[in-house]
C-alpha cells in the first residue's frame, strides 16, 4: 500500500489504535452509541406508527446509510441532486429529496436517475414557476416526476407561505402531465422565539389538516400519500401529531430526522433533554457518538494549550468543540482521564486555543477526544471516518461523498 494512502485525511487501517497508530486529527465514530442510535431512533418511529427517512446530508457516508437501511429505514432523505447520485451510486433506491429541483443540470442528473424503474424518487416544489419549468423538462424526455408540496412558515426557509397557494399550487401541479403530486412537506426546525413548542404543534397540525384538504379534493396521485416534516429536535412533537389526526390511517407518514444517527454534545444533546422530558416512558436517549482526537501541539504559556485542531477538522458554528477526555499517546490499553473543565476559547484554520484549569496536567503529545456541536458541519470536513470500538482500535474506514 502506498504511503499516500496512508497519509489521507482520516485514514486509519483496520486494527489500529487511535493511541498509537493513527495519524491525527481524525474523526471518530464509536460503534457502541452508533447502533444504539439508530435502533433507539427506528424502534422510537415504528412505535408511532411512521416511516424514518433519516436526513443523509447529515454524514453523506453510505456506510451509515446502508445501516440505517438495515435497521428498517422506508427511504433516506437528501438535499440536492449530486447527493442524490451519489446515495443512489451506493445502492440507495428510495429518496426523499426535502429540496427544490431547480436549475436544468440538477433536473438532467435526477432524469438519469429515473430510467431506472426500481429508483423511487421525491421533490419538493413551491411556487408555480418551478412546477412549470419540471414539467416542461421531464416531458421532454418522457418521464414523469413524483414532487411533494412545501409548506413553510413565515419568516422560515422555502415553502408555501398559505392555505391559499398551497391549494393554487395543486392546481398548477395537476396541470403537468409530467409530474405527479405524491405528498406534502414542512419542515418546523426553522420556527424560533417565544412560545416554540407551541408554535410546533401549531405548525405540525396545520401540515396534517391541509393534507386532509388536498386529499379531499383528490389532488394526491397515490392512495396513501406522502406527509413528511421534522429534523433532529422536535422529531416527537411531529410525531404526536401525526398520531392525533389518525395520520397513518390515510397517509403514509415520514419523519426525517438525520443528526441522531451520531448525536452530539451540544445543540442537539440539548434537544434530546427535551424530548426525554416530554416522554417519561423513555428510558435512555440518544448517545454522543461522533467525537474528533487531535495532539496538543504546544504549550507556550501557564494554563494555555494550542490543540492541533481548528476549523478545517470540526464544526463551530453552533459552539466551539468540547474538550472530553485526554489519552497518553502510545500508553495501551487507553484509558481516558476527564478534561472536561479545559475549555476551547477559539478556533484558527487548523490550531484550538484551550485553557487548562490548575490541576489538569496536559504534556506535548497528550491526545484529546472533543465532543462536537452541529455533526453536520464536522462531517463534510472528512473524507474518511474511522468507526471504533471499544478498545479505540479502527473497524472500518468509512468514506464521506461530500
């Protein structure tokens, strides 16, 4: 093997300890929390009564779809055209892509797609300009497209903004013989201020009711339609209210939840809390699962360490990485001391800048395990994951298609 291939990003060989052979910074999933997540969260959606279509762009790691599949997934759900080949390019034939199809490229590579008549494929629209621009497309080249109608909120993202346009956009959908409306969409993450669980269930019931509508008025091109919302923190309220309009007796219902399959130690271990307290029948949540190991690289001052570990390795948008524990680099078996009160205080390209309390006795060379925020912005810095297990020794390598 060439030595290339060892110096990749990420790359470990099968059988290596994070401790003493693997070349850091890496990204580590450990496998314990990994199935632990993806049961707790298919067993948590079968309960309801729903489908799981985990969101992919999360981790765009095919090995984790292929589990998710395994466990019982209905689909996986995507964002954008590319992904979708890629997802499809790893055996993925069901997709929901919880996104606009827009532009002629992004429609030609999903055309390429559905030649294939197992390839079971989603969309979303919401406004008649883009129902006029598919239709005209996939007529062209005799296909028909399954698309899904947006339902936003004010202030929010795409979708829908009322009643009105989405019953206008039926209208406009059923105008196109080249596409075929198979459901409705929401999506409620993007709903902030006062009053958030609320206005969440608020949101949640107003999808159901105009599904019903539509339904009413026979625009769906399937017997069972498609309603889909929810991410990765209010997955149980859009449950809820699936099961109080009897969802599942007329629609085929979808929650797409995607940053469980690995969790993390902050906006969504936060979310999760929630979600413990609002079902005491619950008896463990979601478990961190997803961490990134880097060296300390220098210790230029009294309580001050520079970690070899910045932007270009893991996520800062939604909070800086959180210290866990520190490894005597090359010690075996590894065991892990708690450096939890150390603190990262901000991120360079590729250097954390961390304070150490008094008491916490960090060498050169220690190796630090950080917990995440926001795994989706850690992940697409990777091109390769390294899937642990207990003993921190390398399973699997498992590839990213960012």
């Amino acid at each position: 093997m060439s030595i290339n291939s060892h110096q990749e990003k990420g790359w470990a060989a099968p059988g290596a300890s994070l401790v003493s052979d693997v070349s850091l910074p890496a990204l580590v999933i450990h496998r314990p929390a990994l199935e632990h997540n993806i049961h707790w969260m298919q067993n948590f959606v079968q309960k309801t009564g729903a489908q799981l279509a985990p969101h992919g762009k999360t981790s765009m790691t095919p090995a984790l779809f292929q589990r998710q599949l395994e466990q019982g997934a209905w689909a996986i759900t995507l964002a954008t055209a590319v992904q979708t080949h890629a997802a499809y390019a790893h055996g993925v034939r069901r997709v929901l892509m919880a996104n606009q199809l827009v532009g002629m490229p992004n429609m030609a590579l999903i055309a390429e797609l559905l030649v294939d008549p197992l390839f079971d494929f989603h969309c979303l629209v919401d406004h008649p300009d883009n129902v006029a621009a598919l239709g005209r497309f996939f007529e062209a080249r005799g296909l028909r497209l399954n698309v899904m109608i947006e339902y936003g909120v004010p202030g929010g993202r795409c979708g829908c903004r009322t009643e009105q346009q989405v019953r206008e956009l039926a209208a406009a959908i059923a105008a196109q013989p080249a596409l075929a409306l198979t459901g409705i969409e929401g999506y409620e993450g993007v709903i902030h201020g006062e009053h958030i669980e609320d206005n969440v269930r608020v949101y949640a019931a107003s999808l159901v009711d105009l599904a019903v509508q539509l339904q009413h008025q026979h625009a769906f091109a399937l017997d069972q339609p498609i309603i889909t919302a929810s991410g990765s923190a209010w997955y149980d309220l859009i449950a809820e209210a699936f099961a109080a309009r009897a969802v599942r007796d007329r629609f085929l219902g979808v929650l797409r939840p995607g940053c469980y399959v690995v969790h993390d130690h902050g906006i969504y271990q936060d979310a999760q809390h929630g979600v413990l307290e609002r079902h005491g029948d619950l008896v463990e949540g979601l478990r961190p699962a997803l961490e990134v190991w880097a060296h300390v690289q220098s210790m230029p001052e009294p309580g001050f360490a520079v970690v070899a570990l910045g932007k270009r390795d893991v996520a800062y948008d939604a909070g800086l990485p959180v210290p866990l524990k520190r490894y005597r680099a090359g010690v075996e078996p590894a065991v892990g001391e708690d450096v939890s009160a150390c603190r990262v205080t901000r991120l360079m390209d590729q250097h954390a800048f961390m304070q150490v309390p008094a008491g916490c006795e960090l060498h050169i060379g220690d190796i630090v395990s950080f917990g995440t925020s926001h795994p989706c912005l850690t992940f697409d810095k990777w091109r390769t994951v390294c899937l642990v297990d207990e003993q921190l020794r390398v399973i699997e390598n498992m590839p990213t298609t960012f």
